[in-house]
C-alpha cells in the first residue's frame, strides 16, 4: 500500500481512515494528482479525493456521487454532505468524513466506487460520454 503524504496528513488527518476503507474494494488505487493530492482511483478514473478547492471545509472528502443520491444525502444529513458553487456542476459531493463513522464512510465510497466502476466499464466497452459524442467519421 502507497503511503499517504506527511502533507496530505496535516492537512486532512482523517485521509489516512479513507485509503484504508477504499484499498479493499476491488481494483482501487491510491495515486497522486499533478499538484501532489492523493487521489483515490479506480482504472485511472476519479473515485475520492481529498477536496482541495477552497471553498470546501477542511477535512472534507469529495467522491463520485449520482446526482438524485447527492440531493438525498444532503437533505437528510446536511452537516454532513454538501456541495459548493465550485463542486455543484460535477457530479461529486463533499463528506465532512470526521462526522462519519467506518461503516458509514465505507458505504459512500462504495457508492462512489460503483459509479466510477460503471464509467470504466462504459469506456472500456466504447459506450462512454466520449464515443456517443464523437460524430462517426466520413467514408473518403
């Protein structure tokens, strides 16, 4: 298992709970951004990760979330899930993980695992946003 940064860990103390619940789903990965964040991933595609924008509360976790399961989570435990201007366009939503119990946060990152399972598959497979996008390419 990859080690989690001595930044990371000043800077997100609870991170260290995240990538011990996350490494036992199948096929996750703890790997760095460009700028040095942990990042949870699973096939190279984003699953969690610590929320770096500044309008996040520190110690929040942002992961894949469907949209109808966002508005749910946030309506029923509000001090817990929430979204920013910056986070509301993407379909994430950010956990306050102090707040969250193992169980608990072992189900939101197996709820963020099953999406980005789906999105993997969907672009293995050639069905993702990308290839229903493309137009098909003209015959010469």
């Amino acid at each position: 298992m990859r080690r989690v940064s001595p930044v990371t860990q000043v800077a997100f103390p609870q991170f260290h709970r995240v990538v011990r619940i996350a490494l036992i789903l199948p096929g996750v990965e703890l790997a760095t951004r460009y700028d040095g964040v942990p990042v949870l991933r699973l096939e190279g595609c984003f699953m969690a990760a610590p929320a770096s924008h500044p309008s996040a509360d520190d110690n929040s976790l942002v992961v894949r979330a469907d949209l109808d399961a966002r508005a749910l989570w946030q309506e029923e435990a509000p001090d817990t899930y929430y979204v920013t201007e910056y986070y509301g366009r993407h379909p994430v939503v950010l956990v306050r993980v102090a707040r969250l119990d193992d169980a608990a946060l072992r189900d939101v990152l197996i709820a963020s695992w099953r999406l980005t399972s789906l999105k993997t598959t969907a672009r293995r497979t050639g069905r993702g946003r990308a290839a229903r996008s493309m137009p098909p390419r003209p015959t010469p």
